[in-house]
C-alpha cells in the first residue's frame, strides 16, 4: 500500500505494509523534532541530521531502560521460581518432571 506523509512542508509517499495511522504518526513526530530545531539558523540538512540523531537517542535511552526493566523481571521470576520450588515437597514435583531449557522447547513460530 501506499502512504503520503508530510514533513517540513514537502510530502512523500512510501510504499508500505505498516498501519497508515502509525506512519503519519511517525512523520508527525519526526516533523515536529525537525520544527523544534529550525528555530535554529542551522540549514535544513543540519536540522535533519540532528532531528534524527535526538531520536535515535530517545530509542537509545528507551531500548536500555526495557532491558534493565527486562533483567528485573527475570531476576524476580527466578525468585519466585525458587521459592515455590522450595515451598513444593518433592513428590509433588514427580519423577518425570524435568527443568528444560529454552533451546529445548523449539522455536514456537516453526513447525516441527
């Protein structure tokens, strides 16, 4: 499909599979990081390399808090782990359980 999007005045179309909404969602937001740094006397290459260096560090930023927050979570899941193992007796654990690993399972997109 194909999406017209406008930025800085000039209109563009992509082709595309992604949502419409999404996309002129994301030319708004990229046209209004570059609006923020015209008031600037910087010339237009200038502001759009800078448009997209301050969004790349958003994404960044973004990206290293999930994966701190991600860690966290892994971190507690391995804790409760640990305590319902702890608080489970043994038989009712039985004899045919066996912990596997993620590589174990498969991947769950692909049939086997």
């Amino acid at each position: 499909m194909n999406v017209r999007i406008t930025i800085r005045g000039r209109q563009y179309t992509l082709r595309t599979d992604e949502p419409e909404e999404d996309l002129t969602a994301i030319a708004a937001y990229v046209d209004g990081k570059m609006a923020e740094l015209s008031r600037s006397s910087f010339d237009e290459y200038t502001i759009a390399l800078l448009a997209a260096l301050n969004i790349a560090q958003e994404f960044h930023r973004f990206r290293k808090q999930m994966s701190e927050r991600l860690e966290g979570v892994d971190r507690e899941m391995a804790a409760i782990s640990a305590i319902l193992e702890a608080a489970l007796p043994e038989e009712a654990l039985g004899d045919d359980l066996v912990p596997v690993s993620d590589d174990d399972l498969g991947d769950p997109d692909t049939e086997q």
